[in-house]
C-alpha cells in the first residue's frame, strides 16, 4: 500500500508542480495591474482576484515587499529570456522590435508601481531593487544579432539605445500609452537603421 501510495503520490506530482506555477503567475498578474492603480492594495483582495486562498498566497508571498520586487524582476527575467526566443524565430530587425515592445510593457508597469516599489525598497533593512544587467545583456544580443545582419549602425552601443528609449519612463501609464510607445519606438528603430555611405545616390 505504501509503495502504491508512493507511486501515485510521484505521477501527481507534476500536476501540482503545474497548478502552483499557474497560480503564481496569475497572482503576479493581478497584484501587477492591482498595485499599479493603488500601491497599498490590500494583499487579502490580490489573493482574491487571483482566485487563490490566503495559505497558497502567503506560501508564494509572504509579505507585500516580496511580491512587488517578485513582478518587478519577473518582469526583467521575461525581457531576458524573450530576446533569444525572438532572435530564433523572426529576423533581427523584427526580433528587436518586438523586444522593444516589452520593454515598453515593463517601462509601463515600472512607472506604475512606482510607489509600491519604493515602499519596498526604501524601508531601513529593506531588499534592493534587482539589477537591470539581465535587460542589458539581452539589449546586447540583440543589437549584436542586427549589426551582424547588417540592419543597423555598427557603432551603436547598448548605452546609446537605452538613452535613445529614455523617453518611454516619461510617459503616464495610465493614460493612453499604447499609440505613444509606438511612435516612440518606431522613430527608434528609424534612427537605427545603416544608412547609405557618404556621396552614395
């Protein structure tokens, strides 16, 4: 019995590595839109929308500074591993503008929670803000994988682009930021492409 009991205790367990992922991610997701619009949103009300009771809530989170720099490094970990899948699939030139997309989804939610993360990291003893090196590294790769392609200057650094993109922390992420990234990065990308030697017609 014991050994049955074992066994169906091991084919389950993928099942139950499944829902808790998926119920990480979704309190991820709620606590993200729900802090951005109040940053002392009440933990018991995320745990609610999120659908998960309080046990499952405080064993993923357990206090509010845990969750907010949870969404705020998600967020970094998400842009790092997008680049290599996007460079995989798309050609560089799109790879990196679909790239520029999510930065811009996470310049948003950065702003938003702006408050929240400042509670979070500003308190004596309090964490530190994870590091950015992970977005830098990806900006990288892509910007490595087009200058190899040929599809932007060569001289570009990592640096100049995300000096170039400043202009997205100054947009309000809760009004109609959408169209506004979107001309943002375009005229982006515009100033990226190679461009014709000097005296070619």
């Amino acid at each position: 019995m014991a050994g049955e009991q074992g066994q169906r205790d091991e084919q389950n367990a993928p099942v139950r590595r499944s829902d808790a992922r998926r119920n990480r991610e979704r309190i991820l997701e709620v606590a993200l839109e729900e802090l951005t619009r109040d940053a002392e949103a009440p933990l018991s009300t995320i745990a609610r929308k999120a659908g998960v009771g309080q046990a499952t809530f405080y064993r993923n989170f357990p206090n509010r500074d845990a969750l907010v720099l949870e969404i705020y490094r998600n967020g970094i970990q998400q842009l790092a591993e997008a680049a290599p899948e996007l460079l995989a699939t798309l050609p560089p030139h799109r790879a990196l503008r679909e790239w520029m997309d999510g930065l811009a989804r996470f310049a948003m939610a950065k702003a938003g929670l702006g408050e929240a993360l400042r509670k979070a990291t500003c308190r004596p003893g309090g964490p530190a803000k994870p590091a950015h090196d992970p977005v830098v590294e990806a900006l990288d790769l892509m910007l490595r994988a087009n200058q190899d392609a040929g599809t932007i200057r060569p001289e570009l650094t990592s640096d100049d682009l995300m000096l170039a993109i400043a202009g997205l922390w100054q947009i309000d992420p809760t009004g109609d930021w959408q169209p506004r990234t979107t001309r943002l990065l375009d005229l982006v990308m515009d100033g990226l492409r190679t461009r014709p030697t000097d005296g070619a017609h």
